[in-house]
C-alpha cells in the first residue's frame, strides 16, 4: 500500500528518491518523508499530504548524502500526520526505517522497549523495528547482522528497509510475508530499491524480487541476500522489457482517461497471439503449464480476487460455467481464509487481480495452495507476487495501469477470462468448432466496438454534468451483466464519493425497490440479450414509483425509446462480451462526475492502488 525506494551509489540520493516517489505516489498519498545518510549524520525529511509537501521542504533543504530511503504512506496505525509519515528513526536519530504493511505483535515489542526507556515519537506500529534494530546496534553488530536478529521477531506482513549512520553506505531490505514488493535494481557502482519497478525503470531495467522471508544487503558495489534465518542465498537477476514511458499521461488530464481510453489497445494485446490459425483453439504461453488430462478433470473452480477483480471474476463464473460446463464459485478473498474452504481434490482456485500484490488475494491463494489445490493466476504485473506463487499464469498485457481505479485492466481481465472460457471448453469437448469460431471471431472486434463506445463520450459528459449533485445512485443489471451493476456501482463510489449500490434487477422487488423516489437516479443495464425482457420490468416498475431511470442500451434498440428518462447507445455484441462494452459508459460517467465535483480522480481519498494489508 505504502511506495518504498532506496538508492546507494555515488550521485545525491534526494533527487533519485523523489523520482521514484512520483512515480509512486499512486500507491498511498497521506504523506511521504525521506532519510539521507552521509559523513555519521542522518537526515529524515517529512511532510503530511501529497508528495508536492515534501518536495517544497526538500528544496528548501537540500542534502548531499549519497545513501537513502523514501516513502509514500497510506496509513494504517497512526493517522495521517508528519509525525507518522516514515521514515522513523532511533532514539540517537541515526537509523532509520520505512515500512509496507502492518507489524501485528508492535504492541507486545513497545511494552519492553519503552520500559528500558526508549522514547516513541509516532502513533505507529513501524516505530519498534528501529527501536530494536538500535539495541541491536549498540551491542556492535553491522545493519545486516542487525536487521536479522530484528526481523524474525516481526509478527504479520511486512517488506521494510533501514539504514543507519552507524553503518554507513548500506541498505538492508526484507520481506516478511505478503505485504507488497521489494525490488532490488542493479545499476553501474550503485543500486536501487523500489516496491515497484516503475520507480527505478529510468536507471535500472535488471532486477531481483525479494520472496517472503528475504533480505537484501546492498550497497553501492554490491547485493548479498540471505535468508530472515540468516543462511546466504542466490537470486536470479530478471530484466524488465516493458515501457515506462506508456505510464505518462500522454497528454489527457487524468491517468484515469487515458487508461479508459487505452481499453482497445489493452483488449487487442490481451488477444494477440491467443488463437492457433490453423487449429482455431485458443492456446497460452508457456506461462500456462497444465496439461489437456488436468483441463479435463478439474471438478471445481473457484475463482478469488477482491473489489473490480471479483467483478471480473463474476463474469468468468458465469462464461466458464456456460462455455466449459465446470461448476464455479466466486469468492471474495477476504473472506476466504478465514472461513475454512472446503477445497475439493484436484480443483483449480483462479486469483485474478492487477497488481498481483493484493495482500487479501495472496492470503486465500496461499490457503488454497495448503489444501491442495492447483493456482492459476490472472494477473497484470509480470513478475508480482501472484504470478510467482502460482502454478499458472495468464497475464492480462493491459499494460502499466496507475490510476488507483481500475479501468483497462477490468477490460483485460474480462477478455482473458472469455479465453479461458472458450479454452476450456474446446478440449472438455463443451464447445464445438462452429461456436468457438464465432466467439473468438466477436472477441477480435471488440477494439473497434469499444472504440465506438468511447465515441460518446460527450454525450456521457453531458449526463454526468446532468446528474452530478444526485446524492445516491442504483445500478441494476442482470445475467452476464450483473457484475457491471456491481461494476458501475463501485467506479461511482470510489471516484465520484456518492453513495451507489449494484442490485441484481430481479432483486429489487425484495427490498431495494422501498429506495426509489424521484431523487433517486437507476442506471440500468437494458441490452438486447436473453434477459431483455425482463430487465424492462424492472425499468418499468423504477418509473412507475417516480424513479429516473438512465438506460445502457443496445443501438438499434427502439423498443426502449419512451421507457427511459435518459439513453447511452452501445453497439450490439455477442452477449457473453456484452459487460466489455457495457461497462465503458459507466466508467465515463463515474469519471465526468468525480471531475465535475472537483475530486482527485487519480488518487480517490482514503484509497490506494494496491493493497497490500489486511
Ligand atoms: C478498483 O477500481 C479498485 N481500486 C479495487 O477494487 C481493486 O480492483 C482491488 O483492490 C483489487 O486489486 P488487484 O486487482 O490489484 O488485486
């Protein structure tokens, strides 16, 4: 959740950490700090709020030090405040840590650290690491021997980095559980730090990711990395080959619109190369490891995943249930641990998420995995956690996405999961020839159908102006397009901050329907599929209680001319890609709202881009 960097080499470290803080910025924004070591000084900078506080500080106090630490927080002990932001430093004020996710046992290790007379200055957990790493200092042992007699103490999830005057030139960084990644970049006589890879792809694209359970030693000459148990260990070095440059805004005003706006591209890299020309059958990479007699077997599938994800994973439930004919249940992931699964014999638990460093989808993996099932990930980011702990991957190719709401990746993931689908269903023998030719023939002219969508765009801008001020929204959907009622309902919420619910349509009569006045604005998801009719009942009784009903239509469609208040046109798909299209408007709409009220679209309050704690 928080954005962590490091970097030790010969340039001024300040500039470099700031870099890589803008660059992370998306991932928890209530305040930043830096810590700058040089000459036996330390110097920690910090500031509540958006980076842009920091950066005013930082020129009004620029600092020489060649070795340093920074961090963007998105709190979770401690509210957010300067005194709070990391990095936090020692009693002697000469060691210093930054820290993503949440040290569970922090209340049991103060309690003696503050009766041998250490003195915390924050509310937060993260403080006791530096107060025990200092006692382990003052006995004359280096960071490194330091930090591994700290770190096997810290109970829950945690990827945390120090450095201290008292062993200067040197950065220690650990991960401990799931809470988000550590990266490792390897420069020319100097090395980097980062939680994500965006944040050092300018100097480094050679990297190492840390596991649970490891530390990274690294100074300007070199990186060692031993186990939390002390034992040296080897790391393969990776090199990233995607483009840091698509993550700039190329000129829209937020990242928001221009990842809506990446949806085609996104879609047809999520297509290239995933159908064989001459057989017609959908194939993966080699990332996709199992074999035609498991594909055959698998008896259940549950999918788990969190927020937009579990959406997604909604409609693959209901394509792979009705292309593959395997029975599939969605779970929200955190949930999932904590309610004893009953994972069946050879069943296939598919996390699907963005970042791959969603703590919640990473825990039910693991508990999945425990029981014994096979883990297939749909995932984003190449190299994240998810993929690394998982038997299978699909990646989405959706590329970079930074806005915290996700967007082009909901896209991807819903046209992987379509794949998948229809990839089942070819060799369980559910699909003929016929009928995956024609799905996989609609699926390729989805770029051009969502660019169509994106075409009314003025006419969804209007309607946001139109209704910006409403104070509660209902979207209702039904069959494949249920979970872009849930869909619609979130983007709103998240951006816009208005109060928004997603009911199945069928649902209202048992209690929503008591909500509708003539305040009270329905999106309605009414396309011309299997459930038209009866979604059309649902518009109907909406109006007949005073209710505004703004109508997703199929174009075409003249039968719901005069049964709704407002109509947005979206071309006619095949039904089971219908939620690629439909969604798009609504993504618009939560976006034109939020802007129109003057919120920060790309960094929505009380939220980050990956969470990565409980
Ligand atoms: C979406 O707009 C959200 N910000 C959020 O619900 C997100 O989808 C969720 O946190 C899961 O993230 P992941 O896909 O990276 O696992």
């Amino acid at each position: 959740m928080c954005g962590i960097v490091g970097y030790v080499g010969p340039r001024e470290a300040l500039p470099l950490l700031m870099g890589g803080l803008r660059r992370l910025e998306y991932r928890g924004y209530d305040s930043a700090g830096v810590a700058v070591q040089e000459n036996g000084t330390l110097e920690v900078l910090r500031a509540e709020g958006k980076l842009d506080n920091l950066a005013a500080i930082v020129t009004t106090h620029p600092s020489a030090g060649h070795t340093g630490i920074g961090h963007t927080r998105w709190a979770t002990h401690g509210r957010p405040s300067e005194q709070n932001a990391h990095p936090h430093v020692d009693c002697g004020g000469v060691t210093a840590v930054i820290h993503n996710g949440i040290i569970e046992n922090f209340e049991a290790l103060k309690a003696p650290l503050v009766a041998r007379g250490h003195k915390f200055t924050s509310e937060t957990d993260t403080e006791v690491a530096v107060h025990l790493l200092e006692e382990e200092l003052a006995n004359g042992h280096t960071l490194d021997e330091a930090a591994l007699a700290v770190l096997p103490r810290l109970e829950g999830a945690a990827a945390l980095a120090f450095i201290s005057a008292k062993d200067p030139g040197k950065i220690v960084a650990a991960r401990i559980s799931n809470a988000g990644g550590v990266i490792v970049g390897y420069g020319d006589g100097e090395n980097f730090l980062a939680s994500d890879a965006p944040a050092i792809l300018e100097h480094t694209r050679r990297v190492s990711f840390l596991d649970h359970g490891e530390v990274a030693i690294i100074t300007k000459e070199k990186v060692t990395f031993r186990a939390i148990t002390g034992e040296k260990i080897d790391k393969k070095i990776e090199t990233i080959t995607w483009d840091p440059i698509a993550a700039a805004k190329s000129g829209y005003k937020h990242f928001l619109l221009k990842e809506i706006n990446e949806q085609p591209r996104a879609i047809s890299d999520t297509l290239l190369g995933r159908v064989e020309r001459s057989s017609g059958r959908v194939v993966f990479d080699d990332n996709l490891k199992m074999d035609e007699a498991f594909v055959r077997s698998i008896p259940r599938i549950s999918f788990v995943a969190c927020g937009t994800a579990s959406y997604a994973a909604l409609v693959g439930k209901y394509l792979v249930e009705r292309l593959a004919r395997i029975p599939c249940d969605v779970e929200i992931a955190s949930e999932y641990r904590y309610r004893q699964p009953a994972v069946t014999k050879g069943q296939l638990v598919v996390a699907v998420t963005q970042s791959g460093e969603t703590v919640d989808t990473l825990a039910a993996m693991e508990e999945a995995k425990k029981q014994g099932a096979r883990l297939l990930s749909v995932v984003n980011v190449v190299g994240s956690q998810a993929s690394r702990v998982s038997d299978d991957v699909i990646y989405l190719h959706a590329g970079p996405e930074i806005s915290v709401a996700s967007t082009k990746a909901y896209a991807a993931m819903l046209v992987d999961l379509y794949l998948f689908a229809i990839y089942l269903g070819q060799r369980r023998g559910t699909l003929d020839a016929e009928r995956s030719r024609k799905l996989l023939a609609e699926a390729f002219h989805l770029p051009t159908l969502v660019d169509a969508v994106l075409q009314e765009e003025p006419k969804v801008r209007a309607l946001a102006y139109r209704y910006h001020a409403a104070r509660n929204f209902l979207f209702l959907g039904r069959g494949v397009n249920y979970p872009t009622a849930l869909e619609g309902a979130l983007k709103l919420k998240e951006l816009s901050y208005i109060h928004a619910e997603g009911t199945a349509a069928g649902e209202m009569k048992h209690g929503t329907n008591a909500l509708i006045d003539e305040d009270l604005p329905v999106v309605a998801i009414a396309l011309k599929d299997s459930v038209y009719r009866k979604i059309r009942s649902n518009m109907e009784e909406v109006r007949a209680r005073a209710g505004v009903v703004i109508a997703i239509a199929t174009d075409g469609d003249d039968e719901i001319v005069g049964k709704a208040d407002e109509i947005i046109r979206i071309p006619a798909v095949e039904e089971l890609l219908s939620p690629v299209l439909a969604v798009v408007p609504l993504q618009l709409l939560a976006y034109h709202i939020a802007d129109r009220r003057g919120n920060d679209v790309d960094q929505p309050r009380n939220l980050a881009k990956a969470v990565t704690v409980e």
